[in-house]
C-alpha cells in the first residue's frame, strides 16, 4: 500500500489522494484512517517525513474541510516549538500561519 510507502512525497500523495476520496464518500473509516495516516506522518522520525505531512496538511485542510483536523493542527503546533529538526520547525510554523490565514478568510466569507 502506498500509504505506507519509503518515500515521503510518494507516501504522501497517496494519503491525499485516499483523503479526497474519503471526503466524497460517506464512510466514516476512511475518514478516520486518513486522520491516524496524517497524524503518524507528522510523527515519523525521518524528517523529510514529517516535512512532506506538513505539505499534506496544508493542502487536505483546504480540500477537505469535512475532516476532523484538530489532531493534526495540535501535532503541527506542537513540532513549531519541539521538532528536533530546525528546518521542520520552521515549516510547521509557515504551515501554521498559512492554515490561519485560510481559516481567516473562510470565516470572513461566511460572515458576509
């Protein structure tokens, strides 16, 4: 399964691609098992790893906004401030800003 992958980006690709399938579907699992993919991406060990979870986030909170993404959200701020890698810091933190500025802008339009 690719899921499962040695490759980050090819990893992944192929959990966006199973998160966008789960969001036009019903079925709750496939939401739950793309939600525990993200979050263990987030925690791998390998930092290209973790970098490539982060990329995932920020692309699947815009795509899929039916998904629960609170654990991930806590997971990527809790690596801007404890990531042992500087430079996966740093991208937790941009990843960060950039969902709040998407969350932002969600919010404002649909208060107009």
């Amino acid at each position: 399964e690719l899921k499962r992958d040695y490759h980050h980006r090819v990893r992944a690709s192929a959990i966006r691609a199973q998160a966008l399938a789960a969001a036009a579907s019903t079925d709750a699992g496939g939401t739950r098992s793309v939600q525990a993919s993200v979050v263990e991406m987030l925690a791998d060990n390998r930092p290209m790893h973790r970098v490539a979870a982060l990329w995932l986030v920020e692309r699947l909170s815009g795509e899929t906004p039916r998904l629960d993404w609170e654990p991930a959200v806590a997971r990527v701020a809790s690596m801007i401030g404890s990531d042992p890698a500087a430079d996966v810091a740093a991208r937790a933190r941009r990843c960060a800003a950039r969902m709040l500025i998407r969350s932002r802008v969600g919010w404002a339009g649909s208060a107009a």
